[in-house]
C-alpha cells in the first residue's frame, strides 16, 4: 500500500510552536489554576514544577524522539520499534479517538461564551443557572460544538505546514499577547465588600497562589496533591495522547530536539503559571476564598461573575479571554485531531483529505453523543471513580485516567527495559548535540517514571483515599 506524504514543519520555530500549541490548552486555562486552588497555591507549583523537569520532560522527549525515529504516526510507530508492540500503538490511537469528540463540546462552551461577550450579554453569562442551561439544551451545543469542530477540521485538513504551522505562528504569539494584558489587568484589582466592608486586593490573590501552604497537610493530602500535579502533566504537555509521536514524525532530523523540548516546556509551564495569576487572583478579589473553590466551574460560572463585577470594562475583558481560551483549546484540539488523521494515513495508506474527513467525520458523531449525555441520554454513573458523572465524564476518565497512565507505563517499560534508553538518547543526540540531562533521563525512564505511572493508574480507581 502507498503511503501518502504527511508533510513537515518547514523549520524549528514552526514545529515548538505547534507543539507548544498543543500543550498549552484547556489543561493549562481551566484545569491547572482550579488545582493550584484547590492544593495549596505555591504548595502546588512547587510540587508540578518538580514533575515537570523530571517525570514529565522524561515523556515528552521520549515520545518526540518515537515520532522523529519512526516517521510514523502513533498507530504505527509502535510496531516499528518493536513489532510485538503494536498493541501500544493501538492505544495510543484511542486515546486521542476518545478525547478529541469532548475537547469539541468544551470548545464550543468557549465559544458559547465568546459570543455571548460579543454581543455584550456578559450580565446574563454571568447569571445564576446559565452554564447549566446552556449545556442541558438539546441543541444549542451541538451548533456551538460545531462551529468549533469545524475551525478545526479546516486548519487539519490544510495539512502540516499551510495549516497546522502556519496558523500555530499566528495564534500562539496573539495569545501571549493576550494573557499577558489580562495578567497586568489583574495584578491591580481591589474589591471592598459591601457586606462586611473588608476590601480585597489583587496582590492578596497572589501571595495565596505562590506562597506554598502547609496548613492542614497531610501525608495522604500531600500525596493527593502530587497525583493532582501529575495528572495535570498529561493535560499540559499532551503526553500519552499519541499528539507528540506525530509531531516528532513531522520534525526535520537536523533540528536540535532536545532544545526544542526546553523551550516546549518552558512555554507550556509559562503559560499555565501566567494563567492562575489571570484566574486566581481576581476570583479571589471579587469573590473571597469560596469562589476560588469552585473547582472546574470556575471558568464558566466563576469568572463570568468577576468580570461582571467589573461593570462595562468587564464586558471586554471577558471576550478577551474566551478569545485567549479559545486560541488555546483550538490550537490543543487540531492537534488531538492530527495525532488520529496521521494514524489513518500512515495505517489505511489514506490521502490527508480523506483522512481528516473520515476522522473528523467519526469525532463529530460522537460530540453530539456527548452533548446530548446532559439531556436526552441523561444518566448519572453509579462507578464509584467518577460518581453522579455523565458520557463526558465516563469519556474523561476513560482517556486520562486510565488509557493515559497505561499508554505511558507501557511506554517507560518499552524504552526503559526492551529497547534500553540509548535507543531516545541517541536519537536526541544524533547530531552532535548534548545531553544535560542524560542520567536523569535514565534513571526516570527505567525506575522512577514507571512506579509513579502504576500509583497514578491505581489511584484512578480510589485506591488511595
């Protein structure tokens, strides 16, 4: 069977932006600043930050080194490497399969949102039952998912470098832009509460997000908070979804990965910190420690709330930042939605038209599933991990909490003891290149990585309460 060309990035600028792109998403905007909250602000940071330099650098740089290795897409490369592997492939495949249809109906929320600014109806985005509302309506989010699915489609189906490169350079700096004017905005806000007159300021916010709190900590709590910051590692890099082993494939061997790997991790870390002091702080000023408790409503219940507070300049300042969410959960979803079209081309031998039809085709089918799992096939799960939860809840934890760990246990196990580290260190190294972190790679990718890989997966099942 022909295989069709896939395409490159055209250079090195294009392939860290893309690959940034992909990492910076809804993990780093509505998932890592609720946990930081919630695990004790600079407690969190510090314990992610740790994971990021060590257990999560170990993955990313191991499947981009498969990718560039192989040339092949996440179904594939596997098997290439070792042909009694494919079945890593396989999953690697449905991982992104099942994320992909819920990061849609999550993206046309955003949307949902963004055109409720634009139309200045903040106030009624901002009101008591309007999330929940807009999800349990048998329609409208399926149109908004959509609308969604389709940007994504179109920058897919243009193919690596005049769609994914292309529109990467452009969304990705705008939205640097954009969180960082929303970051300074935030840093000045003061609230006095007319009920109990005690005033609130921004740098109150910030102190409760970087100074680490151990108050009421635990061991388990401290455990706990690791597993959050690990967890959070597969949002954030897009680790175990199959996205980096096809980016790798469209990296050029003459580029330096593992400088590239840096500057990926340091984007991705940039941003999501830039993003609790953009959430944090100011749902601290206007709504005291209880709203920083709102868990994974805060974006949408939340935060609508702060800018309505904020009068008619809040109007703006919140279609600010469902543009700035919006830019990051595309730019994260074309990404998902590569990793499964290069699957079927370097699989089926398809053309990339064919493949993003056919894909994006299947993904869309089950986004509406998804978007009616709050309405007509309403259920509440009775499975204790994820109790009184619906399909995007079942379709959540299946993805990331139990495919992922696998996907990246399997992988440790791989590298780490059939094909031996110096198969990745070599391809890191292949130019000349050097290897700062070599033997902690080693001792990651074999020990350490593994072990946190198998208590993540058994904490998934509530093992450790």
């Amino acid at each position: 069977m022909e295989k069709k060309e896939k395409g490159s990035f055209t250079s090195s600028l294009g392939f860290i932006l893309a690959a940034a792109g992909s990492a910076v998403g809804l993990g780093n905007i509505w998932r890592f600043p609720y946990l930081a909250a919630k695990d004790g602000g600079g407690l969190f940071l510090v314990v992610y930050l740790v994971f990021a330099l060590t257990f999560g650098f170990t993955l990313l740089i191991s499947e981009i080194s498969i990718g560039r290795k192989t040339k092949e897409s996440p179904l594939t490369a596997y098997k290439k490497l070792n042909g009694k592997w494919g079945f890593l492939g396989i999953f690697s495949f449905v991982v992104p399969f099942i994320i992909y249809p819920y990061y849609c109906v999550i993206g046309g929320w955003v949307v949902k949102y963004l055109s409720s600014y634009f139309v200045f109806e903040g106030h009624i985005a901002a009101g008591e039952g309007f999330f929940t509302g807009f999800i349990t309506d048998q329609w409208q989010p399926i149109l908004y998912c959509a609308i969604f699915a389709v940007l994504c489609f179109v920058i897919v189906y243009k193919g690596v470098e005049n769609g994914i490169e292309k529109y990467s350079k452009v969304l990705m700096p705008t939205l640097v832009v954009l969180i960082l004017f929303i970051v300074v905005y935030s840093l000045f806000l003061s609230y006095t509460d007319p009920e109990t007159g005690v005033t609130r300021t921004a740098g109150e916010g910030v102190a409760i997000y970087l100074i680490p709190s151990f108050k009421g900590v635990t061991f388990g709590g401290f455990l706990k908070i690791c597993l959050d910051a690990m967890g959070q590692l597969f949002y954030s890099l897009s680790i175990a979804m199959g996205i980096m082993v096809a980016y790798g494939s469209y990296m050029k061997d003459g580029e330096n990965l593992g400088g590239s790997v840096n500057k990926i991790e340091i984007f991705d870390t940039g941003i999501a910190f830039l993003a609790g002091l953009v959430i944090i702080p100011a749902t601290y000023v206007f709504q005291g420690l209880d709203g920083m408790k709102a868990g994974p409503s805060l974006m949408f219940v939340a935060l609508p709330k702060v800018f309505e507070s904020l009068g008619g300049f809040g109007v703006f300042l919140g279609f600010v930042f469902f543009i700035m969410v919006l830019f990051a959960a595309l730019t994260s979803a074309v990404s998902i939605l590569e990793a499964i079209v290069s699957s079927g081309m370097d699989k089926f031998g398809w053309s990339r038209k064919k493949a993003t039809l056919i894909m994006a085709a299947a993904g869309f089918v089950l986004s509406i599933v998804t978007c009616l799992g709050y309405n007509v096939f309403y259920f509440e799960s009775t499975f204790a991990p994820i109790a009184g939860g619906q399909i995007l809840d079942v379709f959540d934890w299946a993805s990331n909490n139990f495919l992922m760990p696998i996907v990246g246990l399997f992988t440790c196990i791989l590298i780490g003891w059939v094909l031996k580290p110096k198969t990745i260190i070599d391809e890191i190294t292949k130019n000349g290149e050097g290897f700062g972190r070599k033997g902690l790679y080693v001792v990651m990718v074999r020990y350490v990585a593994p072990l946190l890989l198998l208590i993540l997966l058994l904490s998934s099942f509530n093992i450790f309460k």
